[in-house]
C-alpha cells in the first residue's frame, strides 16, 4: 500500500480520501468506546466536522459526471450535510435512538459503502490499496 497516487491527485481529493479515512477510524472507535462520555461527545464531533468537510469538499470531485458535473455521490453529500446536524442534534435532545440510528446510517453508507466503491478497478483508491 502507497498513498503516492492519492497524494499525485492534489490537495481536494487527498485531503477528502484522508478525511474520510479518520473518519472511518473513529466511528469504529465510537462505535466500540461507551456512550454518553465526554470522550464520546468530543469524538463526535471531530467525526461530525470530518464528515462535513469531507461532503463539502465532495462538490469540488467531478470525476464522475452524470447530469453535468454531478453524479450521485453528490446527492449523498447533499443527505450528508443535512443529517450530521441532525443527528448531533438529537443528541443534544436526548433522543438516543434516534441519533444512534442517523449516526450508523452515515457511518454505514457515506463511509462504508461509498468507500468500497473507491476500491473499483480504475480509481485512485484502488490503485493505493492494491498497486497499478
């Protein structure tokens, strides 16, 4: 494993592939550390902030063009923007499952899922994982 192809590809997708890799570890972290702690609070919202900035930063990253210069990435980032709020906020209610439940879903498929789909043959990820 090399991180030399992601770095060749500029500050906008190095910074979100990095970004999104810290964010990855410390929802598992999250997900194992007990809740309700101020560790777990500020962890959260460092993994919060991640995953604005890495949503944000997603509309600068075209390289999958559909309608225009968007693809359906950028709807993800669009739900993204909206549920981080969201569910940090019902946190601060105290609405448990409701948070617990927004925060899976984002780790599960704006984390997971999509970040198997870097892993296709042809894209940059692939190459840092597996090599040309």
């Amino acid at each position: 494993m090399t991180f030399d192809p992601l770095i060749a590809e500029g500050f906008v997708i190095a910074s979100h592939a990095f970004a999104a890799l810290a964010a990855l570890v410390l929802g598992a972290v999250q997900f194992a550390a007990p809740k309700g702690t101020l560790p777990h609070r500020t962890i959260g919202y460092i993994w919060a902030a991640l995953m604005l900035f890495i949503a944000v930063g997603g509309f600068w990253i075209s390289e999958l063009q559909l309608w225009g210069r968007w693809s359906p990435i950028h709807i993800l980032s669009v739900v993204v923007i909206i549920t981080v709020p969201l569910a940090v906020w019902r946190a601060h209610r105290h609405q448990v499952t409701a948070h617990k439940r927004g925060m899976i879903t984002l780790y599960a498929l704006a984390l997971v899922v999509t970040g198997l789909f870097t892993l296709w043959p042809g894209r940059v990820m692939h190459e840092v994982v597996f090599g040309a």
